[in-house]
C-alpha cells in the first residue's frame, strides 16, 4: 500500500499518524499528507472536511515536534553515556548551544521548521539548550500556521496533477536551498575575516 493509498482509506487518522511520526525525525516529507488531504477535501463530493483537516494536522504536528523537544531536554539532564553519545553532547557542545539558543533560539526554530533536512536537528537542539518550551510553541506554530495552509489550498488547487507540482515545486526547492546555503557561507566567511580584521592591533 503506498502511502497515498493509506491515507486515503484512514484519512484524518492517518494524516495525524504520518505526521505524528514525521514530526519524530521520521523521513516521511510533512508536505505529502498536507497536500493529498487538500486533494481529498477538494473533491466532488469532498472525502474530508478541509478545517478538521487543517485542525488535525496542525495538532499532530506541533505534537510530533514537542515530542522531538522533550526528548531532546530528558538527553540533557541525563547521565551522559560513554562513547559516540558522550561526544556529540559534551559539556563545551552543550554550553555552544546553550549560548546559541540565548542570543538566536526564536528565529532558528521559527526558520528551521521551512527546512526538512534540519528541521529534527534544530528541535532536539532546542530541547538540549533548555529553550523556553513556551518560546518554542509559539515560533513552531507561527511558523505551521504559514505553511500548513498553503500546502492544503495547493492539494485542492491542483488536485489529482499535484504529484505534477510538487515534482516541479522540489526541483525549484533544490536552487533555493543551495542559493540560501551559499549565502549562508558566504555570510560566515565574511564574518569571520571581519571578526579577524579587528582583532588585530593596529599598525
């Protein structure tokens, strides 16, 4: 069974189900079950309700992304274990993020929810830092609440072709994300000869 059949036989079930486990780090793209329940609420006549469609998986994904938080938080206060665990959470990484999430945890986790490849690591981050978990709620869901409806409305836009425009919206997606990247190092680099600049004496 694919995954568009499953969700068509389980609706609002499954859409909660998929986004629930994708919301834990789980592989399953956020975007597919939004858009297929559009396409399930636009059909005449419709197969789901299109707001407890968007209710459903608005509720399901800000609790998939909670639960990535809090299990990121129980993996800082517990005893960290010897080996590969100890060295990605050592106490000078942690204090890093600690310190990152203080001065730009809000936009981080308001950006980081548009990226799929960081999106997990930036909530168990956060979880880590001890960031605010009311802070945190707040910029996941203003962040949801941008894009969950626009992928719905383009699922009922474009029906059944929207196999077609998510082809052509990924492969569009590819040159955004390597132009944000390289004006993301682009930004670091500069930083850093600026930051070397004035840390020299003067002649």
């Amino acid at each position: 069974m694919s995954l568009t059949d499953f969700l068509e036989q389980w609706t609002y079930f499954g859409v909660a189900l998929v986004l629930f486990v994708a919301g834990l780090g789980v592989p399953i793209p956020e975007d597919i079950p939004l858009i297929f329940g559009g396409v399930l609420a636009g059909r005449d006549p419709p197969i789901i309700n299109v707001w407890v469609h968007f209710a459903v998986s608005m509720t399901f994904i800000l609790i998939g992304d909670s639960c990535l938080y809090y299990i990121g938080r129980r993996w800082a206060r517990s005893p960290v274990p010897e080996g590969r665990a100890a060295r990605v959470l050592n106490p000078a990484r942690k204090a890093q993020v600690e310190a990152y999430f203080a001065k730009y945890g809000m936009w981080t986790v308001f950006f980081g929810r548009f990226v799929a490849g960081i999106r997990g690591a930036v909530f168990l981050s956060a979880g880590v830092s001890g960031f605010s978990y009311a802070r945190f709620l707040l910029m996941d869901t203003l962040a949801a609440l941008l894009t969950v409806p626009i992928w719905i409305w383009l699922g009922m836009k474009w029906g059944e072709n929207w196999e077609a425009f998510l082809d052509v919206f990924k492969k569009g997606q590819i040159w955004v994300l390597a132009a944000v990247a390289a004006a993301a190092v682009g930004g670091f680099i500069y930083w850093r000869i600026k930051r070397r600049r004035a840390a020299q004496p003067p002649a």
